[in-house]
C-alpha cells in the first residue's frame, strides 16, 4: 500500500509543472503548453520542454493563459500588472490586484515577464496602422462602381493621439443605362487628441475631399471640439463631441458657373464600436454640421462598418456611408448620397 502511495505521488509531482504551465492557443485547436517569455515586435515567444523556445504570430494567438504575474503594456497606456486569464473574442482578461481588466488584443504593443519596480514604467508609444483594398457602389447622384485602396496611421500616448487617413477610389459611371465615364474620389485628413483629464478630450481635425460624382473640385474642413468619452474602455467605447467647424467647397458645374461655399458651421459627432458576433466590430460615426449662418444648410455624414476577423491580422469589412448636404450647391447636384464597401483591411 505504502509503495502505491508512494508512486501516485511521484506521478502527481511530474504532473504539476504540466498543470500549472503556461498555454497558447492558435486556431481552434493547436495549444501548447509551457513558459510564457513575453511577446514583442508582434512575436509572442513560449519556451516548451519538447521544442524548445517557439515564436508565433501574435495576430494568430486565439487564447493565452498565463499561471504568474505579466507586464502588459496597452497602446499609448499605463503598464497592466497581472495574470493573463483568457482571450476571449479578441479580448484579454487580466486578473489584477485591483480586480479583473480587459483589454483588446489589438492594442498590446508589449507583454514581460520582467515586472517594473518603483514607480511607473513610460508606456511604450509607436505607429500602427491598417491598408484596405476592395470595390465600391455608389447610388444618390449618380450610380457608380468603384476600386478603392486606403491607409489609416495612428500614434497613441496616454496624453495624445495622431490619426493619419487617405482614401482613393477609381471607377466608372453609369449613364444612358450604360458605363461611359471614369469617375475618381478622394479623401486624406490629419487629426490630433489631447486628453484633458478624465473623460474629457480635445479634438482638431483637417479634411480635405475632392468627388467627380456630386462635381465637388475641393471640400477643405477644419474642425476643433471637446470630445466627452460616455463609455471608455476596450473593446467597447462611446465619445462624443461638441465643437465648431470652417467649411469650404468649390463645385465644377456644368455652365461654368463660380459655386463656392465657406462658412462656419457646429460640429456634432458620436462615435461609438461594440463587440458583436464573438469577435466583430460594430462601428457607427455619424458627424453633424449645421451652419449658423444663413440660410442655415446642414451637411451630415454617417459612416456604419462591421468587421470580421479572417485569419491574423486580416478583417473583411462592409461599410456603408450615407452623405447628406443641404447647403448651395450647382442645379442637379443631389442632396443625399450613399456608399457601400467592401473590402479586405490588414492591420500592422
């Protein structure tokens, strides 16, 4: 009996390094087990009994358990001290000293094993972004089909974010109940957030735009708001804003009329994303801007997208955008326009 109790503990003390070890999980299926080393430069690097140190995509992690104490380092955030519990839908839980975090997956720029000591660490701050390639149809003034490409870059610090974005499409217009005219769109904008404290923000922002569709030469916007954040968090938020905006618009009308606006205008804007369907996004950005001079035109638009993750850091995304614009502008111009897209967006 003694010689049994003897080697079911032998097996158990074998067996505990393997209980309490450390687990990856890439895919649905494929796990393994060992020492979590950290995860840098997008490679999260397990040390395994049987195959040594392993790296792996960290954009192809679908689950990691952690048994001790980690250093997460969130984009342009405080360090996060605590175990690693699950991923769940592109989400980390982290059991802290004060209570369960979450965290996207997508904002974790660093994960140690080396915990800081006094005082709190810098947050690590570096570029990300995202290229989107895809097609596009456009009713309202015109029918169109369109190819488009863009590109998002974005620097977040715990006091401020820089967001970069360019978008072109490139496609042909229906006229006659045929495709006659190549037609082109464009967009870029540069803005800039400065926390504030709290929830609070402040926000300017420069777009400019240029559409063959609607015959819109040049639209230049330059904007500035306080932002309230109603939901902060990850991975779901809600920010609103509440600010002024200059306008000015110059069309190419038909007749060789001058049709130019510019004015000042408020600017109203929600922008909200949630996580839905396991792993989705859900995202809706609606801005407002009514003219405070007269005759008091409102141009609005509202931008509605949902994300599937594909395989890593690849998303398919449809989106829909809905463009409405009351102020002067050349005759047969209509007021609404709506977009629809479809594209494959990688993220880096």
């Amino acid at each position: 009996m003694s010689s049994r109790i003897l080697c079911l503990a032998a097996l158990l003390a074998l067996a505990t390094p393997a209980l309490h070890a450390d687990e990856i999980q890439i895919g649905g299926k494929d796990r393994l087990s060992g020492t979590i080393l950290g995860m840098r430069g997008n490679q999260v690097r397990i040390g395994t009994e049987h195959l040594g140190e392993v790296a792996l995509p960290w954009a192809a992690v679908t689950d990691l358990r952690s048994d001790v104490d980690l250093a997460i380092y969130p984009e342009g955030a405080e360090v996060i001290i605590g175990v690693i519990t699950r991923i769940d839908g592109g989400v980390l839980e982290i059991r802290t000293a004060e209570g369960i975090r979450t965290l996207d997956k997508s904002r974790v720029n660093l994960i140690s094993t080396e915990l800081p000591r006094g005082g709190k660490p810098a947050p690590i701050v570096k570029w990300r972004g995202k290229a989107e390639f895809g097609f596009g149809l456009v009713t309202g003034n015109k029918e169109s089909n369109n190819y488009l490409i863009g590109t998002e870059l974005r620097r977040r610090s715990p006091s401020t974010e820089i967001l970069i974005t360019a978008q072109a499409e490139k496609g042909q217009l229906r006229q006659n109940g045929a495709w006659e005219r190549n037609v082109s769109y464009a967009r870029g904008s540069v803005g800039l957030t400065r926390n504030q404290g709290g929830r609070l923000y402040l926000a300017g922002n420069t777009t400019l735009e240029q559409d063959d569709i609607s015959r819109l030469t040049l639209r230049q916007n330059h904007a500035f708001s306080v932002g309230y954040r109603l939901i902060q968090g990850s991975p779901n938020y809600w920010h609103v804003e509440l600010g002024s905006n200059y306008v000015w618009e110059k069309y190419n009308p038909l007749q060789g009329d001058d049709y130019s606006n510019d004015g000042m205008t408020l600017r109203l804007r929600s922008l909200t994303e949630w996580k839905v369907f396991g792993s989705s996004r859900l995202k809706l950005d609606i801005v407002a801007n009514p003219s405070i001079e007269a005759p008091y035109g409102l141009r609005s638009t509202s931008n509605l997208s949902l994300a599937f993750p594909l395989t890593g850091a690849l998303n398919l995304q449809l989106s829909a955008t809905h463009d409405y614009n009351t102020n002067r502008r050349p005759a047969g111009v209509k007021a609404s326009d709506l977009r629809t897209r479809t594209t494959l967006v990688y993220g880096f």
